[in-house]
C-alpha cells in the first residue's frame, strides 16, 4: 500500500491531510485541490464549504429543511429531532436562588409530560425553557435530544436547540403510550 503524506494551506491555516490508497482522511478542513469541481466553490474558509458567494458580501449560512418526527418515533441515544408537542402537565422539580436577587443566577429545572398524536414522553425543561412549559401550549422543539434517566427516556433541549412557543395544534394527545414509562438497560454484546 502506498502512503503519502504532504501539507497544503488554506485560508492562511495549515492542514493536513493523509491519502492512503486512494481513500482520503482529512484532520481540520479539507483542501481545495482534492474537494470535486473546487474552483467554483467557495474554499477560502469564509463560510459553509460549497456555497458560492452571493453580491461579494459574506456566504449565507445554507438552511435545510427540518424533519418534523412523532414521538413514538424516539429511541435512545438520538438527537437532532424536531417535533411539534402539546404540553400535558408541567411540574417545576428544583428551584435554587433568589428571585430578588439579580446578581445570582437563578436555576429552574421543570419536568413537563409532552406528547402529539402517537404518544407522549416527559421533556425536561431548564431555566427559559420553564416559562413557556405551560398546559396546552403547543410548542415547537428543535434539535432536541433524548436523555437517558435511570433507564428512562427524557426528552431535552440544551443551548444547541431552540423552544418555539406555536399556534395550539389540533390533535388530540395520545397519553395511554407514555415513552418514559419504558424501562431500557443497556446490554454489552461479545461477539465470538
């Protein structure tokens, strides 16, 4: 097997890179002269790899379309979901600091049974989060994740995601199929 190992610069960043019988890895950012049709692409560092620049000024960020998923749906150790929950209940679990004191910073952690028409699962709602948790408010999460507490699913969205309170939906839950009433256990398997 032929190895070969080089160095190439891009945006004023030194990058390296290893090919190894054709198969390229790249360690940072990828070089331009192995990325397909790279001259009319935008290489130079200053936004999302593949964009053009629009009017000279600086690349806008490309938006794809989010995935709307059903709750039932859900499995552990997944994230990036977007889903468009009613919130059922809302019970706030820990409160520290003081409310008149504006130095400290106040914690607010509520957990909260929200769920659409396949099923229902418990979100975990933090600080900003608590305030729009309220019954019957429709909400809109985005990225969020699922968190796994003493074997039980717990939905979550941390500061890579975003609570978006929306117009009330129109369907009607399904509480019966509640997904933090399942019980996982994590098995190592040993191949042979």
């Amino acid at each position: 097997m032929e190895e070969f190992r080089g160095e190439s610069y891009l945006s004023s960043r030194k990058v390296r890179f290893f090919c190894l019988s054709k198969v390229e890895v790249y360690l940072g950012f990828p070089t331009p002269h192995l990325l397909p049709s790279s001259r009319s692409k935008n290489v130079d560092g200053g936004g999302v790899r593949g964009q053009r620049h629009q009017g000279g000024g600086p690349a806008a960020a490309a938006k794809r379309k989010p995935v709307f998923v059903k709750v039932d749906q859900l499995k552990p150790g997944t994230s990036g979901h977007t889903l468009t929950v009613k919130v059922v209940s809302s019970k706030t679990v820990l409160q520290k600091g003081r409310p008149d004191s504006g130095h400290l910073r106040q914690t607010k952690i509520a957990e909260c049974l929200v769920g659409d028409e396949t099923g229902t699962i418990v979100f975990t709602a933090r600080n900003e989060q608590v305030d729009l948790m309220t019954t019957g408010t429709t909400v809109i999460l985005r990225n969020a994740k699922i968190d796994m507490f003493k074997g039980s699913m717990r939905l979550a969205v941390d500061k890579w995601g975003r609570v978006e309170v929306t117009e009330p939906a129109t369907f009607a839950v399904k509480e019966e199929n509640n997904l933090s009433l399942i019980e996982y256990e994590l098995v190592n398997v040993v191949e042979e």
